[in-house]
C-alpha cells in the first residue's frame, strides 16, 4: 500500500477544474487508485507502518515553520517511518517537512518566492542516486514556494540546486527525499499558481511565457514509485 500524506487543499477554484494535491500525485504515480491510500494529517489518525510500501508527502498552502501539533505528529511519524526503512518523498511543503523532522531548518527565503518553469541543476551526488541517477544534469521544473530549506539535516545530501535555492532536493540516508519543485504539476496547474500570485510577480507575462513542459520532473514520482515496489519484492 502507497500513502498519500494529503497536507493541505489547491486554491477552490483550481480544484473544482484541475482536482486537488492527492488527485495530481496519484495520477504522476500511474496506478490504481485502489494502491493507494489518502491521509489527510489535519483530519485523520495516521496509519500503522505495517506494509506499507512507500509514502509521498503533498504540497501546502500552509507552513512548516507554524510547527502546529499535527505538523508535529507529522514529523515523530516520519522519523519512525525511517527507522523502519519505509521510502519517503517529499515535494515542497513535504521536502521542508522531512528537512525540519531530521534537524534542519525552514524559513522564509530572503530571495523571495520563486514561482513558475525553472531549471534545476544536479550535482555530483545524484550520480549514483537511485532517484535521480537517471535524469539528465540540468532539467525543467514548476515551483510555487516562499519558504526554503535553509539548512540540512546533518545525514542529509544534497542533490540538486539552482540559483535560488541551494537544496532543490536532498537525500536522507538510502530511501527518504525531498524536492522543492512539483513534479505532480503540469502546465495548467502551475499557471493558475502564477496568475494566483501576480502581484507578487515582477512581470506576469514574463513568467506565464516561460511556462513550458517539464517532462524530466514529472518522471521523478513515477520513477519514485518503481523503486518502491522493486524494494518491496526484495
């Protein structure tokens, strides 16, 4: 069984078209939805550990730094989830998550937000790295964000990077991720996030024109989802 930790809800209007952060996740996974289960942290108890294959913790509109008490249960949770070796990937509020649960530090970016298509640059260390050792060195991706990882968790490895953050994703030990940008987004979703966010944008135009296809990121939960059940069978 996949786990779906559903963080928070898409602006109303972007759900009543496009669906909701569980519904673009699922559908980057491409397997049945009877696969996976969908656990809404805010609402619900979260689950047992037993066979559970892997886990992918959802954007959200919410922040990590309010260190809420769910946000809390959230954290001991995934740390247990790495005791036991369960594979975890985290995608922007979920990557800020995992740094913060491991001993890293979340806050505010002094750059500001970082909104639409970007590039994202690998390093050495994704080489050999069982998620990313297959994408090529610099790749497209869509990011909505304001808050960054500041500072790792000790264990932690950084794997990729650009000019506004310098841990666009970052590993923990052999099985648990995290990525700043949405590789659940497509086109549409990210440009709704850019008109949503205009009057923070510079030139509005500029970035909705840079808006582009990132084929590379979307891969990357796909592919997450392949090493989880390769490393159930073993």
């Amino acid at each position: 069984m996949f786990v779906i930790l559903k963080m928070g809800d898409t602006m109303r209007e972007c759900a009543k078209v496009y669906g909701d952060f569980e519904d673009w996740t699922l559908k980057a996974m491409d397997i049945a939805p009877n696969e996976v289960t969908v656990i809404n942290p805010k609402k619900q108890q979260l689950p047992e550990l037993q066979n559970i294959t892997g886990i992918i913790i959802t954007g959200s509109h919410d922040m990590v730094t309010d260190r809420t008490s769910w946000l809390e249960d959230s954290s001991a949770w995934l740390r247990e989830c790495a005791q036991k070796d369960i594979p975890v990937l985290g995608v922007c509020f979920g990557h800020q998550l995992l740094a913060q649960a491991f001993g890293g530090l979340v806050d505010n970016n002094i750059e500001g937000p970082e909104i639409g298509t970007v590039g994202i640059n690998l390093n050495e260390n994704a080489e050999n790295d069982a998620l990313f050792g297959y994408l090529p060195q610099t790749f497209l991706a869509h990011e909505t964000h304001t808050q960054s990882v500041l500072q790792l968790p000790k264990n932690a490895t950084v794997l990729a990077y650009n000019c506004h953050d310098f841990c666009q994703a970052f590993r923990i030990g052999k099985n648990i991720w995290g990525v700043q940008f949405h590789p659940e987004h497509d086109t549409d979703i990210i440009r709704e996030y850019v008109l949503a966010q205009r009057e923070q944008l510079e030139n509005t135009v500029v970035t909705l024109n840079e808006i582009c296809e990132t084929p590379y990121a979307n891969s990357i939960i796909k592919k997450f989802v392949q090493l989880c059940k390769t490393k159930a069978k073993n």
